[in-house]
C-alpha cells in the first residue's frame, strides 16, 4: 500500500502548482501551523479548507484506510512555500527547519517512507491529556514546496471530560460544529487600487465534532510609513456544550509577531493556558443584504458574534 501511496504523492506534488496559481483567496499566509502548533519557515501560505484539491483529500483518506478502521480522522491542514525548486537542496531546507520546529514542540518525528521528493512521515506526542499522532507529508516539484497534515486519533476514543458537563456539538438554533469567524476593522486604498493602509483583526474559533477546538487570531496592519505589522496567535483545546452554555479550554498559546521596519518588535512566544464559559444563541441572520442567510452565534446576549463559514 505505501507503494502506491508514494506513488500518488508524486502526482500530488504538480497539484501545488496550480493551487498557488489561484486566486488570493485561496490561500493565507501563516506562521504557525494549526495542526502540529509548531512555528513554519518563512513564507508560508495556507490553503483554505475550501480550496485544497480533492487529490490531497484522497491521499488522506487512504491514509486512513491502512488502519482498517483503527483510526479516524482530526483536524487537516496543506502548508505550501511558492518559489524555485530546481535546487533540491532548497527544499531540503524547508523540510530540515520544519523537522526541527516539530520537534522543539515535543513531536517524535519519523519517515515512514521516501523517494524523490515526496516523503511520508508521521508526528507522536505523549503530553500530559492525552497521546496526540500526526500523519503528513512533504512533497515538492520546481516551483512548490507542500507540507501537509492530517491529526488522528483512535476511532472509538471518546472526547475527554474535563468537567461533569456532557460534551455535544448543537445548541438551540443549529449546530456548533464547523469554523465560525469574525472580523474588525478594515483597510484604505488610493485612486489605482492600491492598499495604503489597513488595520483589522480576524478571530477564528473551529469546532469538531470529537470535542476539540482551534482558536486563531489575525491581526494585519500597514501603516501609513507602509510598515507591515503582523501577528498571529494559536491555540487548541476542547470544549464542552451543555444547552446553551459553552465552556472553551484552550491549551498554551503559541504568539508570534513581524515588524517590516522594526525586526526589534518582533516576538515568538508562548502563552498560558485559558478558559472561557460564555452563554451562546445560535440561528440564521435575517437580512436583506445577505440572501445567503448565513448562521450566526453570538455570546453572552449579542456581545461578540461570529459567523459560520461555509
């Protein structure tokens, strides 16, 4: 079988390509992975969940069939790094700085399987909840490098409890499962179209179905001196749903921030852990411009409200 998944990866790898080729909405820059939660080389791009060819997805899912039903899958995510590759040893690069990263997060890195340049591998950590596994892959042709990662876990484990209240994924007005989104602030441009300035934040909360959660926060600023501010913040967790109370446990956050024109503000550290309990009401905006009536979740009485993605 690993044969033939080897085999697919080198198809893969002229995927990339044409994925980067896209429109800008189709990936995101990034500093950190959400899976792994370990810091990624420079000039990273994630491709949106919506966006990711269906060929990787595929590859995922034979991963999972060599566990004959053992494992099932967690959260999935395809790094990739635009640029020239013709030089294998600059993608031996990318691939060496990200084993390296892997491992300062506490993951036991091992190849599973290799030829050219594909590679299989996967990620174990023994933390002190639970035992965390990682399946991904690096695959790379001239004019892209891929890293992409699939968390799983054994098919019959139950979420763990971290209080008496049952885990569940609905609340009164739809279900909580899935990626939920808000945005402030916003940007500037001159007579050709060209951003002068921008300051505007993106929280994202993506919850799954096992129990667990991922926490983002974007923060994206140009100032008027044209100096790119960026930071990013992740964390993962579990939460648990009882009616219409949702308690949120996020483990230690990893923060990580860029300065264009300062590289003393710039900063990669690590936070502690949070929790938040909040009351939440969800159900469909009923607006005129949004024919789309997309679903809404607020908390604690219209304080803060995200929109479903999807």
């Amino acid at each position: 079988m690993l044969t033939k998944i080897i085999a697919l990866l080198f198809l893969i790898a002229f995927f990339g390509v044409a994925v980067l080729a896209q429109a800008d909405e189709a990936i995101e820059p990034t500093t950190a992975s959400s899976v792994a939660e370990a810091n990624l080389p420079w000039g990273a791009q994630r491709i949106l969940p919506t966006k990711v060819p269906a060929e990787f997805n595929a590859l995922f899912d034979k991963l999972l069939a060599e566990g004959e039903g053992k494992i099932a899958s967690g959260s999935r995510e395809v790094l990739a790094w635009e640029g020239n590759y013709k030089n294998r040893s600059k993608a031996e690069t990318i691939k060496t700085e990200l084993e390296t990263n892997f491992r300062k997060e506490g993951w036991a890195f091992e190849t599973a399987a290799s030829e050219g340049d594909v590679e299989l591998f996967s990620l174990s950590k023994a933390d002190s909840s639970s035992n965390r596994a990682v399946l991904g892959f690096f695959a790379a042709n001239e004019e892209v490098f891929v890293c992409a990662l699939m968390e799983v876990r054994k098919a019959d484990a139950s979420p763990a409890q971290t209080d008496s209240r049952p885990s569940t994924s609905s609340a009164a007005g739809g279900s909580i499962v899935g990626k939920w989104f808000r945005t402030t602030g916003g940007s500037t441009r001159d007579w050709t179209g060209k951003t002068t300035l921008k300051g505007g934040e993106d929280f994202t909360f993506e919850f799954f179905a096992d129990g667990t959660v991922q926490y983002t926060r974007k923060k994206e600023i140009l100032n008027i001196m044209q100096c790119r501010i960026n930071s990013e913040e992740n964390a993962r967790g579990r939460y648990t749903l009882s009616v219409n109370s949702l308690t949120i446990y996020l483990g230690a956050m990893r923060s990580v921030g860029t300065n264009s024109c300062n590289a003393k503000e710039n900063f990669n550290k690590t936070l502690g852990n949070s929790t938040m309990t909040v009351q939440i009401e969800i159900k469909q905006m009923d607006d005129i411009t949004r024919p789309d009536k997309p679903y809404t979740m607020c908390f604690d009485g219209n304080e803060v409200c995200y929109e479903k993605q999807r």
